[in-house]
C-alpha cells in the first residue's frame, strides 16, 4: 500500500484563498486519513495508478476545492440519457463526488454499489469521505486502472470525460502527482535496510547512475551509460524489477541492487 495521506494532495492541490482555501482544507483533511487504505481496496496501488486517480479527481475536484459542480445542474434537466425523467432532476442529480456523478441513474447504481441509498439522498455525494468512494467505485466501472497502468492520459480523460475537456490541466496535475509520490517512495526506500549504494531515481546524476547503467546492460536491458538517469534508465530499471518480482516503481533502493549486485 502506497501512504498517500494529506501531505501529498496538498503537494498536488493549488494554492486558493479565502472561502475555496477553507473548502479545499476540509476536503483535504477529511479524506487524508483514510485514502491510502480506500485506494488500496480499489486496488488503486501502484505509483501510476494513484498519481493517474490524484490528476483526475484533482481536476474535477477544481484542486480538492468542491465535491459539487458550481454549476446548478439545470443543464441536465430532461437527460434521460442520465436517467433524468423527473422534474427537478436535472438541479437534483448534478455533479457531485470527487469525479462528479451525474444523473438520476448513475446515482441509483452507485449508490447501490456503495450500499447508500444516494437516489434519494443525492447530497450524501457530495460528503467529502463518501466523495471518496463515489470517486473510486467509478473510477473501478470505468477500469481506469487500464488506463493509467498504460500511462495512458488521453484513455485516463476520456473515460473521466468522456473527451478531452481540461487536458493541460489533468496534465498539469499528472506531473506533480507523479513528482510527490516520487518523493514520497524515495523517502520509504531511504528508511529501509542499510546499504552502501545510494537510492537513485529520474533525476539522478553521476558514477552511481553510470553504475547502475553498467549493472541493467549486464542484466540484458538495452540501456546507454551515460550517468542520466532519464526516461530509459527508468524504464530499464521497471523492466528489471518486474522480471526480478519487485515492485516496479523505478526507485533504486536496498531491493533493487541486492538483485542487481547478485549478477557481480
């Protein structure tokens, strides 16, 4: 389980002030707690999967600012596509929830799957912890872990979306979820069992890294020495930990030149 907590949305969310900073505080502190675990019985666990989950609700969330959409929802009114055959349907299924769901019927069946009854209590979405799993059980529906073990963001946002709507965005998102998981992992893999060679990751530099570049082409991997650890090196390094049954997190730690040193 990766502990994603508090402190990394709030290395992904936006800087805001005033009422959205109060908002996004409440929304952040209320979920911190339990988001590694509900991502992990979502089996949104790997450091893709969740920094593709981070980017998407951070988007629709306007940066962990609302679990409701701003708009009145009136749009909707008459959607029978969303199941919106009511009067008032339209105001009374808008979006809520950390990806927002929408329309009479994607409240019924969610809220079956959750064992909620959010038909006809359609605020509960909008409930930060509930938002949480509103936004899972969809992202689970829409098998979106397809889609970021891919890395694929196109595929990611236009199941969200389906289109493109908010892409620099999303992207925008992707780079720093990806970036504080980075730091997050790299620190665990630091506090592990002693080692004599340092954790090196994307970003690395130096002898370390031509080392590490030498080791990953003697292990077969058509990797350049150079002393980068760029988007090969990582790649190569992925590539060797997922033969070697270790998770493949890119991070070079105690694990990882244990098997790598085993070829000496």
């Amino acid at each position: 389980m990766i502990p994603v907590d508090r402190d990394v949305l709030l290395a992904i969310a936006p800087r805001v002030s005033g009422r959205k900073a109060e908002a996004q505080a409440n929304i952040i502190n209320s979920i911190g707690d339990s988001l590694a675990s509900v991502l992990e019985t979502y089996e949104i666990n790997t450091r893709l999967r969740v920094a593709h989950f981070l980017a998407q609700v951070a988007h629709e969330s306007d940066g962990f600012c609302t679990t409701e959409e701003y708009a009145s929802g009136a749009a909707y009114e008459g959607r029978r596509d969303l199941g919106n055959t009511q009067p008032g349907d339209g105001r009374r299924f808008k979006g809520r929830g950390l990806i927002q769901l929408t329309g009479r019927a994607n409240y019924h069946t969610l809220g079956g799957k959750l064992g909620v009854d959010l038909e006809n209590n359609p605020e509960m979405a909008a409930e930060p912890k509930l938002s949480l799993r509103v936004a899972c059980e969809y992202w689970k529906g829409r098998k979106l872990n397809q889609a970021a073990d891919g890395d694929d963001l196109l595929d990611a946002t236009r199941r969200v979306n389906g289109g493109q709507n908010g892409l620099d965005a999303r992207r925008a998102y992707l780079v720093k979820a990806k970036a504080a998981l980075a730091r997050l992992e790299a620190t665990g893999v630091a506090r592990g069992p002693a080692t004599d060679q340092p954790v090196l990751r994307r970003g690395s530099r130096g002898p370390e890294v031509a080392e590490l570049q030498t080791r990953l082409r003697a292990a077969g991997l058509p990797v350049g020495v150079d002393g980068d650890f760029g988007p090969a090196t990582e790649l190569a390094v992925m590539r060797f930990q997922a033969d070697k049954r270790l998770t493949a997190d890119g991070i070079v730690g105690p694990a990882t030149w244990a098997a790598l040193l085993k070829g000496k």
